[in-house]
C-alpha cells in the first residue's frame, strides 16, 4: 500500500508487469504555486514479507521547487509622515520572486502619467515638493508594481545651500577687514616722519607771521638862521616792511628771507 502527504486515503493503482510481479501507483495532479514553492512530499509503500506474517516500510521523500514572478512587491518610505523641503528621503522597493528580482524600476506620477525616475532597490533624493511614487520589481517571468506610496511636504524648508553660504560669506569679510586693518598699520609705522612734517606744515601756514611796520624818519630842524628860503616840509618816510621768514615746506627746500619796502617822501 502506498500513502503520502499530499492527500489521505489516497487510491491506489495496481499494475501487473510482464515478469508476473505488480506495480502498485498512487497519484494526484495538482496546480502548484507559490505556497508549494520547498514544500516536503513524502510517500511511503508498506508490503508483506515472510510470506504475508511481517510487513515492511519504505519511504521517500522530495522537495519542490517552485518558479514564479514578482510576489509581495511594496515600497516604504524613510522617514515616514511628513518631510521637510530640502530633506533626503529614502525609498526601499522589496520583493520576492524565483529566480530572484532582476530589476527595481521607480516611477513619479505626473500630470502627463508616470515618468521612470531612477533605477534601483534604493532611490534616495532630496525633497523639492511632494509626489506619489511606485516601483516595478521585475524577473525572467514576470513583474508586479507596488502600491502607492505618497511623499508629503510639510514644516519648514532646510536650506543648508543658504545657510552655508552665509557662513562662507561672513569669514571672507572678517579677513578683508583684518587685512585692510593689517595694511594700513603698516603704512602708517613705515611713514611717521611724513605725518609730522604734514602736521607742522600746516600749522606754520596758519600762523605765517606778516609784519607791517610804518616807520617815520624825520631830520633834525635846523636852527633859525639856517632856515632856507623854501618851506621845504620835514622829511617823512613811510616804509612798508615785510618778513617772510624761512619756512620748511612739504618738499624740504628753503625759501630765502625777503623783504618787501615801500618809501614815500613828502
């Protein structure tokens, strides 16, 4: 008698052969599937022996092995909920298929339909706006496209761009300031004899000394008796003085002392 693990109570079939032994069959058709895929089937014969007083049993065992297409194809999202505009998210396409998946394919659907957006079990990207995303997880027997999944934007966009180009932004200026500031006392330590000829320079200009002295000559009268016939007048001078002092101007030379006069007789 022959049993096995597919069915209970299973009929058997009985062959004569030509030698006048028997051949004893059992069998079942079935529509395997995924479920059958490394599914154990054992079947037993149990006959007599010591003619017909014991019996014995023997047994064999097999393990199928199932091909099929894409199965349990899905698509999750990390981090899940809400994500800001400027974040990563990270997309993970799983499947299970025999032979194994040979390709994961990821759609964005639009407006004008889906449009293949990368390639990959992992498709990582930085957020600009929100979208529905699915992938195609595909064999030498077939595909399957998971469900949906929806990226939502929410919160406060992070701009690191911006950020980071304000940081740049702010050391660049702290070191042009540091240079110009280095630059400049430079100048002034390797000029100071400069400086202080500029500065008694204009002092001296502002307080040029001009002198205007009116001089008046006059001669000694005569006596009486020496006076001339003519009534010549005193003699009067009026001199008009001026003194130009030496001065050290911005180009280091001297100018010579000059004086100006004016004489006037009456």
């Amino acid at each position: 008698q022959l049993t096995w693990n597919l069915q209970q109570d299973s009929h058997n079939k009985i062959e004569k052969n030509t030698d006048g032994s028997f051949t004893t069959k059992i069998q079942q058709n079935i529509t395997l599937s995924v479920t059958h895929d490394g599914k154990k089937i054992s079947c037993s014969a149990r006959y007599p022996v010591n003619q017909g007083n014991d019996t014995k049993t023997a047994e064999t065992e097999e393990t199928l092995s199932v091909s099929y297409a894409p199965k349990d194809t899905s698509a999750s999202i990390s981090p899940s909920g809400l994500v800001s505009a400027g974040s990563w998210v990270k997309l993970t396409c799983s499947s299970r298929a025999k032979p194994p998946v040979s390709s994961f394919t990821w759609f964005k659907k639009g407006r004008d339909g889906a449009v293949k957006v990368s390639e990959g079990e992992i498709y990582s990207f930085n957020v600009t706006d929100g979208g529905v995303y699915y992938c195609v997880a595909t064999n030498d027997l077939g595909n399957q496209t998971s469900a949906e999944s929806h990226v939502t934007v929410g919160g406060k966009p992070v701009l690191w761009g911006a950020a980071v180009g304000a940081i740049i932004g702010i050391i660049i200026l702290i070191c042009m300031v540091f240079i110009l500031w280095y630059l400049q006392s430079i100048h002034v330590a390797s000029h100071p004899t400069q400086s202080v000829s500029l500065e008694e320079a204009a002092r001296t200009a502002e307080n040029e000394d001009v002198h205007y002295n009116e001089i008046e000559f006059s001669k000694q009268r005569p006596s009486l008796d020496s006076v001339q016939d003519s009534t010549q007048q005193q003699d009067v001078v009026y001199s008009q003085v001026k003194e130009c002092k030496t001065e050290k101007r911005l180009t280091q030379t001297s100018n010579r002392e000059c004086v100006y006069s004016q004489v006037q007789k009456k």
